[in-house]
C-alpha cells in the first residue's frame, strides 16, 4: 500500500486498504477539517443551491401576498378537507391522551 501525505498536517499515512483515495490521515481533527474543507469547494461549485431555496421562498412568500384570499377560498371550495384535518386532529389528540394515560399508569405502578 503506497503511503501518502496527510493534506492536513502534512504526516505521512498508510490509507485505508478501503478508501484509497483518501487524503487525510486517521486523526479526528484532521478529518474533520477535510469535512469542512470538501463541503467550502461543494458550496463553490454549487453556488447557487441555497440561494435559489431561498429565492423560491421568497417567489412563494409573494405568491400568498398577491393571493391572500387562495387559502381561504380553497378551503370554502372543499369543505370535506376541513372535516378530514379535524377529524385527524381528534384522533391525534385522543391518542396523546391516552398515551400520557399510559404513562401515568406505570408511573402509579412503580
Ligand atoms: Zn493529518
């Protein structure tokens, strides 16, 4: 197995019969640092991934303020939503009762 240099702290390593291609020895900080280091040059590769999440959170954020009346008229339009999203939130609130329910009981027990 060919040694090779840590990027890092520029020792000499003996990589991993797995990961051959690695490029920093075995040392927590050495390894850490090459994390930060690959995700700085995927950012610049990628430059544009967070900014376009942001910008498409913007365009949906203008969206609701140009149509302020959509939700509104969305749920007038379907009304067996409103049921649906209740009734769910019944189950869900039983099943929370009864869960604390439970623990109260085994706390009582023990
Ligand atoms: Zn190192």
């Amino acid at each position: 197995m060919a040694r090779k240099k840590c990027l890092v702290c520029r020792k000499i390593f003996e990589p991993d019969k797995w990961h051959p291609y690695q490029k920093v020895c075995f040392n927590n900080e050495c390894r850490g640092t090459q994390r930060i280091l690959s995700l700085q040059k995927w950012r610049i590769k990628n430059p544009d991934y967070f900014k376009q999440r942001t910008d498409n959170l913007d365009k949906m954020q203008e969206w609701r303020k140009a149509n302020p009346n959509y939700y509104i008229e969305y749920r007038r339009a379907h009304p067996e939503l409103r049921d649906k999203t209740q009734k769910y939130v019944r189950e869900f609130r039983k099943r929370k009762r009864e869960a604390s329910k439970q623990k109260q009981n085994l706390v009582d027990k023990y």
